[in-house]
C-alpha cells in the first residue's frame, strides 16, 4: 500500500486573485482550500502538509479562520492528518489555533523557531516529517543550521517542511543556500514562501517548492496547484503537480498581419484567447477564469490605432467558453509594425520619411550612410555611458563582448521604422 500526502504552500487565506470582475467567489483563496479539502477527502490523502503562509497576515481575522478550521474539521473526520509549519504571514496564528488543542488531526511542527520530528504510520509503513515555524515575522538567519539534533530513523523515508527564502543571499525570509539540503538525512524538502511552482533539486534529496496553489496575480502566471508525493512501500517516493486554482493567468501572443478593419483585429484577439483557453481546459479541469495578456504582434498600416482597436474597452471583455469557464482579457500591448509599402520610391523623396526610408534601406543592405555614421556615433557614447554606471554593474556581467554597434544598429533601424510608420500614419488619416 502506497502513502498519499497532499503538499500545500502559500495559499494566503483572506486574498484574492486581482483583476477578476465583480467579485466572485472563485477568485478567493477560500475556494482553493476547499478545493484542496475535498480532494484530500474525495482521493482518500494520508496526511496533508502545509508549508507557511496559509493565513494572510493582513486579512486574516476577517475571513482566514473560519474556512481554515472548517477544513481541519473535515479532515480530521475523514481521518486525515495535517502537519503544517509557519510562514512569515502567519507565524502567531498558526501557532494560536495549534496551542487551542480543538483539532487532534493537526500539528505544528518546530514551533518558536525550534527543529522537531514527527512520524505517522500506516500498514506497518512508517513516514518522519520534520519542521520549523517561523518564530516572528523576520528571520534574517539560515533556519537549518540549526537542524543537526533530530533523531531521523535512516530505515524510514523522511519529509522535511520549511518555509524559507531558496538562494537568494540576504533575506529576512529565512535564506537558505540551494545546495544546503543535501546530507541532512532527509529523502524529500517541501518549501513554501515562493509562490511560483519550482522544483529546487529532483533527487537525493527532492527539494521543491509547490507554489500558491491559488493564482493570486497576473505574475504568478501558469498552472498552480499542489503536490503529491506518493510514497510506495518499497520507500520509492514518486511527485505529481495536482492543479487546484480556478484563476489562471496566461500571457498570449496573437499575430494580426494581414487584418485591416477594427472588427477584424478584435475578433483575432477574442478568437484566440478563446482558443488557447478550450486548449488549456482539455488538459486542465475546473478553471474558471483564464485572464490573458496579449501581445500584439506582426504587421498593420496603422500600429498604433490597430492596438488602439484591440485594446480600448478590453478590460470589460468576458467570455463564457463552456459552462463555467470564463475567459478574460487583462490589457493589449503591441509589438506591431508599420507596413511600409514601396520603401525603393519613398527613399528617392526629400521629406523626413524619404530619409527615413532611404536609412532603412541602408542598413537593410549592410550600407552605412554619413546619417548612420552619425545617430550610431550619438548612440555609442550614450549606451557607454549608461553601462560604465554603477546601477548597471549586475547586468552588464558577460555581456561584454558583444558588438556593441550590432545592437546600435538594429536599434536605429526599429526606431527608424517606428518613426516612418508613425509619419505615414499621420499622413493617411483614413484607408478603410
Ligand atoms: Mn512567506
């Protein structure tokens, strides 16, 4: 018989996931945690692990509790265990609700800062789990240095539980070093702090960081959920992603070449964010808002009123894909082009877009014009200048070698389209 344990982090209990119209109930936090509940139960889980700020520490009287502890209710009456350690959010309630003793299924581990061991046991198959709670709001130390004291049975699969702040260098979040893992005698770390899903180290020991399982931003994009580690009776301990949020955030690129009217462009960018979402949908049950960012690429006379076009309004835009499922649209930015006709007859004018097309073709053809020579001239001082700034100093790192007027001149060259297309849009007010 193989042991089932739910890996949950960071769901921040009391939030919700910005930018979702109205105010619905499936953008909350709250809804994940049931989410999580019933899987736990519906899926028959052995113990549920919960890795720090589970309580948002600025929303947590108001709506937190409640919903926390029905949820340790119901698992303690599906016999289901929970061991759990404090995070920088919620590192006094956590420790309130364990010390109130109403809940026999639910244990925090390491409280006041202090390593400790625990172990469950199932069918004569016996699982360590070790923790650390963080003791207050700041913790500028590494928590496992002080780990060396726990009596880990080696003849047993042990899980480590921390919330802290993975490869950083300083932090107040509890830093750890990547590397600082390994030889501690456990088999498995899970993390919590990070809220993006990351798989830190994949064996010996497996360290990861489950993530929010609940999208709380357009920049926790991606799928978020939990994990579950599966442990066979041989001690082999396999991990899957368990997706639970209902919001996800995506980032989509949509091409627009070859539209012209405003209702062309509007119906690409809705066609396909819908699409990409009935895709997402297949693979991923029970998203009920899949909120976009679009990019805008490709090629259109007028770039700037086809963005225009896309996204003015946007923000208003839902859609119901199926049942239950909404698709949002969160902004429009463009990465468009100006078309820019017959380049070869423009260059031979004397106005300021014939020069700009002549420079264009210039470069186009590896040529460089005295009008080059100059804009690249101002443009090296200035990017030298830039770099040789102490602000810069972390970027500039292996980037040294590379030719420095290559870039100045594919800059000149998208800035010169740009400036041509915004002329030529001035001058043809309406094409349709
Ligand atoms: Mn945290």
């Amino acid at each position: 018989m193989a042991i089932k344990i739910l890996v949950a982090g960071d769901l921040h209990l009391g939030r919700s996931s910005g930018g979702i119209h109205g105010s619905p109930d499936d953008s909350s936090t709250r809804t994940t945690w049931k989410r999580i509940t019933d899987w736990c139960i519906g899926n028959k889980a052995d113990m549920l692990l919960l890795t720090g700020d589970i309580v948002d520490r600025n929303n947590r009287y108001f709506e937190a509790l409640g919903p926390l502890q029905r949820g340790f209710v119901q698992l303690g009456e599906a016999g289901i265990k929970v061991f759990m350690v404090s995070g920088n959010h919620d590192f006094d309630v956590l420790s309130q609700i364990a010390q109130g003793g109403d809940y026999e299924n639910v244990r925090l581990l390491g409280p006041g800062g202090n390593w400790e061991l625990a172990s469950f046991e199932k069918f004569g198959q016996k699982i360590q789990v070790a923790g650390w709670s963080f003791p207050r709001q700041f913790v500028y130390e590494n928590p496992l240095l002080s780990l060396s004291r726990l009596d880990i049975d080696p003849n047993y699969p042990a899980v480590g539980l921390l919330h802290c702040d993975v490869a950083v260098g300083e932090s107040k979040y509890g830093p750890v070093d990547a590397n600082g893992f390994a030889g501690k005698g456990l088999n498995v770390w899970a993390l919590g702090h990070i809220h993006k899903p990351w798989i830190v180290n994949h064996d010996d020991p497996l360290v990861f960081y489950p993530g929010s399982p609940h999208a709380m931003s357009a920049k926790e994009n991606g799928s978020h959920g939990c994990v579950l580690l599966t442990v066979e009776s041989n001690g082999i301990i396999k991990h899957e992603q368990v997706p639970m949020s209902p919001v996800r955030f995506e980032t989509l690129i949509v091409d627009i070449t070859g539209l012209t009217g405003e209702g062309d462009v509007r119906n690409r960018v809705t066609r396909a964010a819908a699409e990409e979402a009935g895709n997402m949908i297949r693979e991923h049950q029970r998203l009920t808002w899949v909120v976009y960012d679009i990019i805008l690429e490709g090629e259109h006379r007028t770039p700037r009123e086809a963005a225009n076009w896309a996204g003015s309004g946007i923000e208003d835009y839902m859609m119901e894909i199926q049942r239950g499922t909404n698709v949002m649209i969160r902004k429009v930015e463009s990465n468009v082009r100006p078309v820019i006709g017959n380049l070869e007859k423009l260059a031979e004018e004397s106005s300021p877009a014939g020069k700009l097309a002549e420079t264009i073709m210039a470069i186009g053809q590896g040529r460089k014009t005295p009008f080059v020579e100059a804009l690249l001239s101002e443009w090296n001082t200035k990017f030298l200048a830039i770099n040789d700034s102490p602000a810069y100093q972390p970027v500039r790192k292996g980037n040294e070698n590379s030719d420095i007027s290559k870039q100045g001149v594919s800059f000149i060259q998208k800035e010169c389209r740009k400036l041509l297309g915004e002329l030529l849009e001035q001058q043809s007010p309406s094409k349709q």
